[in-house]
C-alpha cells in the first residue's frame, strides 16, 4: 500500500518542527547563518538540511498581505527523475512509495542533483556522496510517522495511506474554496505519476517555488544511448575516483 | 485564563489580540484551528501582520498602545447598534445599578482627582443606595445614572472615525472585526479574547485588559464554553509561580501582603480585608491555615498564628523597583534563578549597572548568562566590579519533577526523565539545601530577626526535597492527625488545619492521592472538560464563574454547550431535592436554587455577585484611553497625554524620549525559535541556525525614507540607548495613517544578550522603567526610537 505525506498549508504556522525533527532524527547539524532578511533559514535544502519550511510574502490585488508557509523537502516521485539517472542503484523505491538512498552504494556523481525537478538532492561536500530526505523508512517500517510528521503541532503534516490522504486532500480542496479561498488546490496527485508528498495548496504552486508541471528529467541528463551498458563503465570509474577521493580525505 | 486551552475549540469567535498566539503558543494554538475547523471565525489585531495573523480570517492593524481605543470602540459599537447580550447584562452584572450623580467623567478625568496629590478621591465612585444598603437598581437600563448609561456615554466618543484616527485601523477593517465578534453576543453563542505580554506591558494594562471584560459581559461571553478572558502564560508554570505568590503583593492564593501601615496585627489584616459578602468572607480561614502551615507548632492562638513572623510591605516590592533600589545601592545580595534579567528587564543599561553595585550575586542556570556575565559585559570594565559571583549549574526541565500549572490552572505532574549532568541540581534541592543551612546558621538565636526562619515547618528530606510532601503540604491537612483536607470548604480559622495556598485545595485529598498525576482524557468529540486529568484550581473547576453558562432560570443559554443546570428533583446527600448539576464543577453553592436570594448572582467572589462594568482601580472605575508615557502623537481623547498614575522612575539613566528626537514607535516580542532572553535556544545549533541574528522589522515606506534595504545593518536608537540589527524590510508591517499624520512602527524580538552561540544587543538597551499603574509592569509594547543605517 503506497504511503504519503499530506501537506495541509492551511493549517501550518511555520513554527519549523518539521524542520527541527528532522535534523534531530537524523542527527543532521545545523549549518551556519545569517539573518538575510527573512524568517527563512538555512537558505537551501542542503545535506545537512533535508526539510525546511519556506516563508512566502504575497500581496493580494487589493493589498492584503499573506504570509504563506511551506514544509519542503523530497516528493518522493513515482516517475523519480533521481532514481532514473542513478547508474548505481543506490537510489530505490521503497515498496510503499518513498525514495530512500542506500548512501554505502552512493557513488557522488551528481546526475540525480542535476536530474530532480525539486532542486533536492544536495551533494554532500564532507562525504562525497548525496543527501536528501528519505521518509523516516526506519520509522515508518516501525509502524511511526515519519519525525517531521510525528512532531507537526497543528496537524498541518499527516502521514498515511495515500489514497486515503488523497481522499481527505480532495475535501480538504473544496471546504477551503466554499470558504472563500479560491486558490486553493491539490497538487502531487498525478504529477509526475503521483508523488508521495501530496500538497493542499492555497495558491498557484509556482507561488510556493513548485513547478506547475513537473518533468521527468532523466533525459534532458543523459542522452538516452549513454542509459546502457556504456554507462555503467563510465559510472564505474567515477565511483572508483569518487570512492579514493573520500579514501584519501579519510587519512587526512 | 477564566476557561483552559481546550475549550477554545468552543468558540463561535476567537479574537486574538495583544498575543501572537500562532508564535508563542505553537503547541496549544491547534484548538484555535480546531475552532477554525468547526466554522470559528479567527480574528486577530496586532501592529503588523505575524505569524497568527497568517491563519487569521480577519486581520485588523492597530498602532502599539491603542488598544483601549480599539475595544472601547468594539464596546461603542455594540451598544450603538444594540448587539449586546441584554439579559445576561441586566441579570448578571452591575449594568442596572444606580451611581451616585456626583460620579463624573470630564477632560480625561474622573470626579475626584486631586492634581496636588496626584490621585483620586473615590468618594463619588459609588452606588446609589436602598434603604438596606443594597444597590439601586434600574433594570430598564435608562436611567441616565446606570452604569449601562454612563459606560454608553463614556465609550460614544470610541467611534470608528476615532479608532481610525488613534490607532490607525482603517474604519472599514475596524467595523469588520466588531461586527464578527459582536455576533457572539446572540444567546448561546461564545467568543473568547486570548491575549499575552502584549497586554499587558502597557502604563495603563490593568484598565485595557478591563476593556476586555467588559466588552465579554457585554457580549455574554463570560463563564460559557468557549468563551472568557484568556491570558496565555508565557512559560510552562508561570501561572503556578503567580499562584504561590511571585508577585511581589500577595502571598500564596492572592492573599494580599501585609502593610507595615495598615496590618500591623493580625486582626487588623482580617478587620480590614476580609468584606462583608461574597465568598472572599472566608478569607481569615486561608490566612490563618497558611500560617499553621509555614509556622506549625510554632503558630498558636497567643502568638497570632505567626503573623509577626510575615514580612510587612513599607514600600513597593515589584521588579522595577527592586531593581531601582538595587541601582540606588540599597540591595546587597540577589539569587537569581530561572531568569535573566540583564536580557529581559527593561533598561537593560540600568539593570546591568545595578547588579555592579551589589556585594554577591548568586545564578542557577544552565548556561552562563548574560546576568552572571555582567562583570564582562559590553563596555563593562571587570576590574572595576566588585560584585562577588556565584554561577551554580541548575537542573532543565526534564531533569527534575514536579507539578506545572498551565495557562488554563491546571495541575499536572511532571515525572523526571534523565538525571542532571555532573553538579547541576534541581530548583527544590537548592531551595531545600538553602532553608536547611539558614536553619543550621541561626540555630539558637533569641533575635527577633531569625524567628521567622527558625520558626518556619522545613521537613521534606534532607537531599532533594520530597515535592509530593510539598504538594500535600499546600493541599492542606487537619493539624491533629495530619490527614489531608479535601478541599478548602474544610478550612477554618482556628489554627485546627493547614494549608500552603488554599485555591490549591483538593489536588492531594487523601493520602497518596496526587490528582496532579491523574490521566483520564475526555473523549475528543466532547466539550473537552477533562475533569479526570490533572487538577484544575479552584475544585477542579474547568471553566470559571460558569453559574453565568446557565439564565437566571438555570437553564443553559446554549443546550449543546452546557456546562451545569439547575436540576430541581436531583438528590442532595440530605434528601433534600434540587441541585446544580453538569460535566464541570459548579461555581456556585451547588444546592442554591435560582429563584432564591442570591441565585441569580453569579460572580460568587464579588460582594454583590455582579459581574462589575464598573469597578474601581487606581485611575478610575471605566478604562480610558491614555497614550502611552512615550507616543509620537498627542491624545485625541482628552487632554490628558498619558496615565496620570503610570509609573514613571527619575534615576539618572531613566530617560524618556520626545517625539521630535525620536518619531517612530517601536515595539518587542518573541518568536518560536527562542525562548525569553534564549538563555537556553541560544545555546542550541539548531535554534540558532534558523534565526541567528538580532534584527528589526520595519515597513517599506519607512525603509526607503530611511535609505535602508532589506538584509543592512541598523542602528535604532532610544532615549535610554542604541543597538544594532538587522533591517527586515517586509511588507507586513504598514504605516499607519492618523488622520493627516502617518506614523511608523518598527518591532524588534527581545532574545538577543552578549553571551550564547548566537550574540546580539539586547532589545530592552531601548525601553524604558515605566511601569502600569496598579501592577507596575514595564510598558515594553510601546515606546519611542529612531532608525537609521548603520
């Protein structure tokens, strides 16, 4: 049975639990920042920040301001550009959904950075290898919610069975539009054949830095004739450097 | 809070105000979106547009310190319009009663006010009276004399043109958010008012938060589900340390402190605050059952119980003023614990330089705070401190147990879950170790000085303290055999029971029965009383002044809300019939039918039972709009600038700025991501990674006036001092257009000290030691600065 996150942005009020509990489970440090004029830090999604909740300033036509929050990280795609490009299988569905990467298989060559239509796979300088959330699959195999979901104080995050999300994504939908909100609307359903974050928006995803349609990028990456056993070859030596650079870092 | 977290999910109408709840109250703010869930409508105004504001389906500006003009005008409104609940005013509070003519209200001032003295004559604030003492009564509500009528004529001048012009609410937005909250005032609808520190750090708090009473009986809104005045605290038990007396003017159970003038007996205390009515008659019993409690065998009957053992005021004892005395050199010692005061008093400058003039300064805490670092702080020369420092490691909060009393007077127990590193200690092993070697230290002294610690009851073990003990202590108990009273009712007044702070009674009711440990959760889909989860004071009563739930019938104004009725064929333990019956415990006697004398009064803890539109405090029995001590404009409703009986203190580093010098009006506040002086988030990578720096909020028309972008540095400066920050430059602050005059606001959290892993200046460098009139709480939401690039 494929799980999800619901993103309900009606219901969140960036307190950043999300964003806390996430380094916290995974024993992510913090990076250093600097106050650069908004709420929001760190700047990106990066290796050591795998969620983070993004703070959106809007000005309606008729001047009211909105203050928008997103919970952002990995969505965990169906057609997963990241997992298409990876020549080393270290990035794999998990059998309910989520996009989890063996980082012992990670060889560091970036494809996925540049091949995920989210911008959020980060490449990891300290390791050599990629970062990115994975959906708590110690947790949720455990039978928890993923941590950012577990510490969610307002129920802004839920975590389930995606169809069932689906279902409550949908009324959720229309309620906010029989309320007034308009610019309320479902995302992730079919893009990129369903993603396993799914988002009740309250404004045009582009608003919230989601692209309207999604692409499987695997090919603006690579040339279809280099997916084969050309390939591996090439990928091979790069693990090889990749794997005596962080060799030698090692014994620094 | 008059009602508890859980029951905002009640409300028909949430107006959140003087709180940016979303922000500080992250946790308990999802009962406000349960509301929201149910069809609520969620109001929220505030200086510029936060976090609450964000889910907020109305959103009003208002310019800091105008909030008495906000609701005066909601009040105005209301009562234009006829919107207000009319029995419940008639029937339940003092609206009918008839003043005495010579009241008055002229030019900003009441009748009575004596220029020379400063301060009223409050022999005009009175009642006309019946033959029998009794209040004259009009329930028609016309005579011009009412309270109802001079409350209607007091707050005419509230109107909307007025608001616009005061607090910068463009009218439209104004009259959006009265008309939304004032539905409440429908029978068997409720709205509550949820406010904080933006309250009540005003020069005239008291008489706003009275607004806020007011405007809620005038609505109904007071004793229902979902309804009440809620002050949300802003630390897990700070509702618990005002309960056992951290205020400087009552001791335990708001038992007032004793005055060297007027108290100097005990029968001088009980002649003179003990009234005549109301329950508040049974005050002699709390006094002297905290008394066998702190004193035991060595308060008898002769020796009045101890009470010349208590301390008697000479003088005020709130924060600023110790710290004035403290500037002044009048203070040796301070033990410091659970606070920072370098960071969190206002004038942090003057606070600073008063901790200079002490002999030895003692600080528990967990990390070296900017108070126990004060002797090196900035432009702080150690070799010339003196001052003597103790730093002493403390326990956090999951390292020790106990019970916590939120925000909603609930009493929950706290079980430790790991034990505190190395040398750090529990708040109870301190206070415990302190009470011993105090004892040892005085050990057979006959001078009169040392009585009061050698007489004092100390016998909760000899390490950590046994906090249960403590709590069974302040439950209270029959002096004989020991055994715990069930509940204040018990108490008496001769020197035959104990009890540590009466409202507390009835959490430790037999022995081993903690009730601050019990764990029975209402089911979700109820009005979420949990009477079965810790203990709430008084009684484990949920909701407070509840008689006023139910119509002078008994029966409840909203059937599906309701919280007790009157039942006349249900059984008392007598056999007699008739009783208050319901899901929360009756703030009422419970077999005191409505149609009887007094059945139909319902605030209990009032001489008369009413809930009192009128009422005396310091300056004057009707709130009235003052600015506040530093405001950049004159006031439009009198001439009188600011609160004639704000307090206001002259030391030389107490400056107060003018208009001219310093045009804009600035505010503090907090943020999620730390808490208070962050002494603690700080100190923690992952707090400080998400908001590292110290910045100030400010506008877009400001900015560019000013030639500031969003992410400069800046230097905002007041008469006290400068700090530096960082510019946020965002569209959810505005200008507020008063009349032909626009004035600026800029907001500024108040984390940020010298030591920690993220350093800054301290916000409170600009504000000033003013305080409000009756509490003397600092005027920080509203005070004057100047901005500019650094």
């Amino acid at each position: 049975m494929a799980k999800a996150i619901l993103v309900d942005t009606s219901k969140c009020i960036g307190c950043r639990g999300c964003q806390v509990a996430c380094k916290q489970w995974h024993g992510l440090e913090a990076e250093p920042t600097a106050f650069r004029g908004s709420y929001e830090n760190p700047p990106d999604l990066s290796a050591r920040t795998w969620r983070k909740v993004k703070f959106i300033e809007t000005a309606k036509q008729d001047g009211a301001t909105r203050w928008r929050f997103l919970s952002d990280a990995c969505k965990h795609c169906t057609d997963a550009s990241c997992l298409a490009v990876c020549p080393t299988g270290a990035l794999f569905h998990r059998p309910w959904g989520a996009v989890d990467l063996d980082q012992e298989i990670c060889n560091g060559c970036r494809y996925c950075v540049s091949a995920c239509p989210f911008g959020v796979i980060t490449f990891n300088e300290r390791t050599g290898r990629v970062d990115k959330c994975i959906l708590c699959p110690d947790r949720v195999e455990a039978g928890l919610a993923p941590a950012c979901v577990t510490t969610c104080p307002t129920g802004a995050l839920s975590f389930g069975d995606r169809d069932q999300l689906l279902g409550r994504a949908k009324e959720r939908v229309v309620q906010l539009r029989a309320k007034g909100e308009k610019g309320a609307e479902l995302y992730g359903e079919r893009e990129l054949s369903g993603l396993h974050v799914l988002y009740v928006l309250q404004e045009r995803p582009q608003v919230y830095g989601l692209p309207e349609k999604p692409r499987f990028a695997a090919a603006s990456v690579f040339p279809g004739f280099l997916m084969s056993a050309v390939a591996s070859v090439v990928m091979g030596v790069v693990a090889l450097v990749a794997f005596r650079e962080r060799g030698g870092r090692g014994e620094e | 809070m008059t009602n508890h977290w859980i029951d905002v999910k009640n409300a028909d109408a949430i107006l959140i105000m003087g709180s940016n709840a979303a922000e500080n109250h992250p946790i308990a703010f999802k009962w406000v979106l349960e509301a929201r869930e149910h069809g609520a409508v969620l109001i929220n105004v505030d200086p510029r547009f936060s976090r609450t504001s964000a889910l907020a389906d109305l959103y009003a500006p208002l310019r800091s310190g105008t909030d008495i003009v906000f609701l005066g005008g909601m009040i105005n409104y209301i009562l234009r319009k006829n919107l207000f609940h009319r029995e419940y005013v008639v029937e339940y509070t003092n609206a009918p009663f008839v003043l005495d003519p010579a009241f008055d209200f002229k030019d900003g001032y009441f009748s009575g006010w004596d220029p020379q003295k400063k301060a009223y004559d409050r022999a005009s604030w009175k009642f006309q009276t019946e033959a029998d003492g009794t209040p004259q009564l009009d329930k028609s509500l016309k005579d011009p004399n009412t309270v109802f009528q001079r409350l209607r004529r007091h707050f005419a001048r509230y109107t909307p043109e007025m608001v616009e012009g005061v607090c910068g609410t463009p009218k439209d937005e104004f009259v959006a958010v009265a008309e939304a909250f004032a539905k409440t005032g429908a029978s068997g609808k409720a709205g509550t008012i949820m406010y904080a520190m933006g309250w009540t750090q005003h020069s005239k708090a008291t008489q706003l938060i009275r607004t806020s009473a007011i405007l809620q009986m005038l609505l109904g809104n007071i004793g229902v589900a979902g309804g009440g005045v809620n002050a949300l605290r802003g630390l897990s038990n700070v509702q618990g340390s005002t309960d056992m007396a951290l205020l400087f003017n009552v001791l335990p159970g708001y038992l007032g402190t004793p005055t060297k003038k007027d108290h100097p007996t005990l029968a001088a205390y009980l002649e003179k605050e003990t009234p005549k009515a109301g329950y508040w008659v049974n005050k002699p019993k709390f006094l002297v059952s905290l008394l066998k409690a702190w004193y035991g065998e060595a308060a008898t009957r002769d020796n009045d119980f101890g009470y010349q053992y208590l301390p008697k005021n000479s003088a005020s004892y709130s924060y600023l003023d110790l710290f004035e005395a403290m500037y002044a050199g009048k203070i040796k010692g301070f033990i410091v614990t659970g606070q920072n005061p370098a960071v969190s008093g206002p004038n942090s400058t003057l606070e600073r330089k008063a901790l200079e003039r002490l002999e030895w300064l003692v600080v528990r805490d967990l990390f070296e705070t900017e108070t126990a670092a004060f002797w090196k702080g900035p432009g702080v020369d150690p070799a010339k401190v003196s001052t003597e420092v103790f730093l002493l490691p403390a326990s956090a909060h999951v390292e020790r147990e106990g019970s916590y009393t939120n925000s909603g007077r609930w009493l929950q127990w706290k079980w430790k879950a790991v034990d505190p590193p190395g040398d750090a200690r529990s708040d109870g092993w301190f206070v415990n170790q302190l009470a011993h070697r105090l004892k040892a230290l005085y050990a057979g002294s006959k001078a009169p000085k040392d009585q009061p610690i050698l007489a004092l009851t100390w016998d909760y073990g000899k390490d950590e303290p046994d906090l249960e003990k403590v709590l069974a202590e302040v439950n209270g108990y029959t002096v004989a055999d020991g055994k715990p009273v069930k509940s204040f009712a018990f108490l008496t007044d001769d020197g035959s029971t104990a009890c540590g702070n009466w409202i507390y009674s009835g959490v430790f009711p037999a022995e081993g029965q903690n009730r601050a440990k019990s764990r029975k959760a209402d089911p979700p889909e109820s009005l979420g009383i949990n009477a079965g989860w810790g203990f709430a004071w008084p009684v484990n009563r949920r909701i407070l002044y509840n008689r006023a739930s139910a119509d002078p019938k008994g029966q409840p104004w909203n059937r599906e809300k309701a919280l007790i009725r009157w039942d006349p064929n249900a059984e008392l333990p007598d056999g007699k019939k008739g009783k208050w019956v319901g899901v929360d415990v009756p703030d009422f006697r419970p077999d005191l039918a409505p149609d009887a004398k007094g059945g139909g009064n319902p605030f209990i803890m009032l001489a008369d039972g009413k809930g009192a539109l009128f009422a005396p405090l310091v300056e004057g029995p009707l709130p009235e709009h003052y600015e506040p001590v530093e405001s950049p404009v004159k006031n439009r409703l009198s001439g009188v600038q600011f609160n004639p009986l704000a307090v206001i203190y002259k030391a030389d580093l107490d400056k107060l700025g003018n208009p001219k010098e310093f045009p804009i009006v600035a505010t503090t506040y907090r943020l999620t991501e730390h808490l208070h002086t962050g002494s603690i988030t700080r100190n923690l990578p992952w707090l400080v990674e998400m908001m590292p720096n110290l910045f100030c909020e400010m506008s877009r028309e400001l900015a560019e006036e000013k030639g500031i972008k969003n992410g400069d540095a800046v230097v905002v400066r007041s008469a006290r001092g400068e700090i530096r920050a960082i510019a946020y430059v965002t569209g959810r602050f505005k200008p507020f257009k008063l009349g032909d005059r626009v004035v600026h606001e800029v907001g500024i959290p108040w984390h940020w000290g010298f030591m920690g892993l993220a350093k800054g200046d301290s916000a409170n460098v600009l504000t000033p030691h003013v305080g409000d009139a009756n509490t003397r709480i600092q005027e920080s939401k509203a005070f004057l600065v100047d901005v500019r690039k650094a």
